[in-house]
C-alpha cells in the first residue's frame, strides 16, 4: 500500500521531503486510541449501509488483531508509512484484504486524528490526575503528622512569623487541587467527538455521530466540523494545566532544596531520592527536586509554543497541527513524570522538627508582630504600635537579646501601654495556637484543612473521566 493520498501525483516523494513530514516516530503512540476510533468508525459504517454485516465484522476482527500487535511493539512503523493512521489501515489491508481499503470511508484523517487526540487526551488527564491527587493526599497526611510543628515562615526569604509546618504543606495541597481541578475542567470542555467532521465540511453519509459518540465514551459530538479539524485548544487547556502543576512543583522543589542545604537544615532528604559527587564525597545533592524544578521550562515553552503554532491558522485544518503532538507529548510525561516523583521523594523526607523549632525559638525578632497585637489589644492604634515595636526591634538587635527576654522595665523604655509580662508570655507555639481565624497555621486550623482537602480530593476523583 502506498501514500493514501497518491493518486493525484506523478512522481514519488523526495525521501528527505518524507523524513521531514513523517509524524509516525512520535504519533505511534495513538495506536490504540487510532484503533478503538476506527473500530466505532466500521460500527457506524455499517449502521449507514456503507458495510456489510459480514465485511464489519470481518474489519472489527481485524483491527482487534492489529490492537494486539500495537500493545505488544509488533505493529510495523515504517518512516514510509507516515503516520500511525497509516499504518493501521495498510495492517488492518494486509490481513483483511480489499475490504480494508472501505475502513476509511466517510472519515478524513482530520477528524480522524483529531478524535485521536481527544481519546488519548481523556487517558492523559485521567493519569495525570490520579498522580496529582496521589501527592495532594500525601501532602495532606505529611500536614495532619505535622499540625503542631513550629518553623519560621518567610516573605521576601527572611524570617517573619511563626507557622506550623502542617500549614506550609497545605498551602502546596491546595494549590496542586487546583491544578487537578483546571485539568477536569479542561477536558469537561473537550469532551465531544470530532469524528464525522471530514476534511472540513462533514459527510454526504448518513452517519450517526451521536450513537458513535456514545460507542466511544463521549459526553456529545463537536457541533461545527471547521472548529472540530481546526482547533487544538483542547490541548491548550491541557498544557495550560501542565504549566501551572509544573510551576508548583517548581516553587516545592525549591523549599526542598533550600531546606535541605547546611544553611536551613531543615530537613534530610531520603538517599533514594538523591545523588552525590563525582568528586566531593560528602555531597548529597538534591538532584530530583532540582530536575523538577528545572523541567518546568519544558512545560513552559510547550505551552507557548503550542499557542504560536495556532495563533497565525487560517481556518480550517493546516500541516503545522503535526506539531501539537510532541509538545501534548511531552508536557504530559514530564508533569505525570514529576508528579510521581515528587510524591515519592516527599513521603520519605526527613523532617528536622526539633531544629525547626530551635530556629523559630531563638530567632530574637520572630515575635514582633505578636508584640504588637499586644498594644493593638490595649486600644493602640496598629500604626503607632508598629513604630513602637520598630524600635524594639532595633533595641534587641543591639543588646543581642530575644523579644520575647525583654523585662516590663525595658518594655517602659517604649511605651506605657505594655501590660506586665508582656513579652514574657510571647513564644512561638503561642503565636500559631493564637491564630484562630479560619487559614490561619494554627493545629486546629491545620486539622481542618486537612479534612477539606481530602474531601475536596475525593471529588476531584469522582470527576475523572472513565476508561
């Protein structure tokens, strides 16, 4: 079998020409997904009348025999072939014989693999989502462990005030829920079968896109046959996910490696998930947290560049599509990749609790802000007692001393509003139990994050699109 479109030309293809538009080293991957749409395709064919009952089935037994060449490597994948849908059709001729040559009746490769994409979107989101609800839960359980956990937390990288180290991980849950949340909604929005769109213009057959649709697991069809070969903002939203997932895993991986270093301390990486030196050997290096965070560039520039590649189509299908695979490709193994890794590495983390609190304990200006709300609560306004608490700050600086070590004399030397023992019944584990108001880092806020970010994963799961 050769080209399946031939017919119009009178010399054959330049072989670096073919080398150039061949897609089937990267789309052989929608084999299975190619096969399962052309097998509702020959279904629907033989609803129309355009199949017989016996060459239908003799087509479906077949593509059932060429689904098990593809799952097991064994589906011939030559350059000449072109693409995958090629090369399922010349398999599907070779066993069936000329009947094989009616399969694409009715069909276009446009909406063909435009279907494809969508089938295999619909498998893309359902993994990458149990993959990242698998961390938001993990991340949830590591913030139940640590509710009452006292650390610094930082703006700007220098200390600030007192949290729990229950509380900074669910910040990282609830960001990652979101991310699951973008790509269910995404594909909520894709869920419809470009199949029977044609070329451009649909099908002067009578076919029944709607019980297809249904053959194949879709919510409805795609309504106009241009938007349906033309568009690829299907994968937009899919990227899009991937970037902003990609992103947070970013900013984790940061805190990972800044906590791990000397100067934190703050945790001991487990040694699965880390590397040494060629040359220094007291170097643990937290290399997987650094690959994550560097691959968010990939995911990035696919997602840019998959909107250059569509910003300039005129309608409707155009050959710069082939270019969608690779980068759909590509930001879906990373992220799944990272996900992965990034849920292993931190249910083994170490965490330094004990150093944690030391920090938090002997920082000497932690507990600023708490001085403050001291006088706020005696009727100073937050401004005037900002100054005033300014100026204790530059006190304790000088005089090398904790805040929280200040006697009521020194206290006086700032304002008369200090009640007596104000200073002394400041301390970290104060300060976060002190925060009631809900988001806050206190243990019972924590505990109640934890239970809404579970819950919110057990309906994030529930919207996962089926097999």
């Amino acid at each position: 079998m050769g080209k399946t479109w031939g017919g119009r030309f009178q010399k054959p293809m330049d072989s670096e020409v073919e080398a150039f538009t061949e897609s089937i080293s990267f789309d052989h991957r929608l084999a299975e997904v190619d096969i399962a749409g052309s097998r509702a395709h020959v279904a629907a064919l033989a609803d129309a009348k355009l199949l017989t009952r016996a060459e239908a089935k003799t087509l479906d037994r077949n593509l059932l025999k060429i689904l098990k060449l593809a799952q097991a490597g064994k589906l011939p994948l030559d350059r000449s072939l072109e693409d995958v849908h090629t090369a399922v059709e010349n398999a599907l001729t070779r066993l069936a014989g000329p009947v094989g040559g009616k399969l694409h009746t009715a069909r276009s490769r446009n909406d063909q693999v435009a279907t494809d994409l969508r089938l295999y979107l619909r498998q893309a989101v359902r993994e990458t989502v149990a993959a990242g609800l698998g961390l938001v839960e993990t991340l949830a359980d590591l913030a139940q462990r640590e509710k009452s956990t006292v650390l610094p937390g930082y703006t700007h990288l220098q200390r600030a005030m007192p949290i729990t180290l229950g509380h900074h991980l669910a910040a990282y849950a609830y960001m990652l829920g979101r991310d699951m949340d973008r790509f269910l909604a995404g594909w909520e929005r894709a869920d419809a079968m470009p199949l029977g769109s044609g070329a451009l213009a649909g099908m002067n057959h009578p076919l029944n896109r709607i019980k297809t649709a249904q053959r194949l697991g879709f919510k409805g069809v795609v309504e106009n046959s241009l938007d349906a070969v033309s568009d690829r903002d299907a994968l937009v939203d899919f990227l899009s996910a991937c970037a902003s997932t990609q992103m947070h895993l970013s900013r984790l991986s940061e805190d990972l490696v800044l906590w791990s270093s000397a100067e934190f301390h703050f945790i001991d990486l487990d040694d699965a998930f880390a590397t040494g030196s060629s040359l220094m050997p007291q170097k643990k290096n937290p290399d997987v947290a650094e690959l994550i965070r560097g691959k968010s560039g990939r995911v990035f520039g696919n997602l840019l560049g998959l909107l250059t590649l569509l910003k300039g189509l005129p309608m409707s299908y155009n050959r710069d599509l082939q270019e969608d695979k690779e980068l759909f490709f590509d930001s879906y193994d990373t992220v799944k990749a990272s996900l992965s890794m990034m849920t292993g590495m931190i249910k083994h983390v170490h965490f330094r609790r004990e150093w944690m609190e030391v920090v938090a304990r002997q920082d000497p200006t932690l507990l600023a802000t708490d001085l403050a709300d001291v006088l706020v609560k005696v009727g100073m306004p937050f401004r005037k007692a900002h100054e005033v608490i300014g100026r204790v700050v530059r006190y304790c600086l000088v005089q090398e001393k904790r805040i929280q070590d200040l006697s009521d004399g020194e206290l006086k030397l700032f304002s008369d509003k200090f009640p007596p023992g104000a200073a002394r019944r400041l301390s970290a584990h104060a300060s976060v139990e002190g925060k009631k108001a809900i988001g806050g880092p206190s243990p019972a806020n924590v505990q109640a994050q934890v239970k809404s970010l579970k819950r919110n994963a057990a309906k994030l799961r529930r919207r996962i699109p089926k097999a």
